[in-house]
C-alpha cells in the first residue's frame, strides 16, 4: 500500500496560484513606484506629484498583499 499526499489543485493554495499571488504582488512592490509614475507623468502628461502619489498608493497596496500572504502561510519567510 502506498502513501498517496493529498494534492490540492484548485483554491488559494495552491502551487499555481501561489506563485501567481507572489508575483502580483512583487509587480506592486517594484513597478508600482518606478514605472508607474514615470508613464503618469511623461506619457499621459498628468501632474508629477499624482502620479508620485499613484505610485505610492501601489506600493502600500503590494506591500499589504505581501503581508496577507505571509500571514495566510502561503509564503514562508
């Protein structure tokens, strides 16, 4: 008889949803406050400081989302 580990495919925790949770939130952390406000700024041509704001904002917001998954176990540090 062999030992068979219960897998799970689908849900939160899962590998695929894991890895992708982890890297939206990284996108957040470091694209967030570089490239965001650089496009905001020069591109769409809005005002430096919203965009430093938006870019900030993304920052807190990835920040948060790498806390909940560290508080939620699916990553471990």
């Amino acid at each position: 008889m062999t030992d068979k580990e219960d897998v799970k495919v689908t849900g939160i925790y899962s590998k695929f949803w894991r890895i992708t949770l982890v890297i939206v939130s990284m996108l957040l952390i470091f694209v967030g406050p570089t490239y965001v406000p650089y496009a905001m700024a020069n591109l769409l041509k809005l005002d430096y400081y919203v965009s430093i704001g938006v870019g900030f904002f993304l920052f807190a917001v990835g920040m948060t989302f790498m806390l909940f998954l560290i508080r939620k176990k699916l990553i471990t540090v």
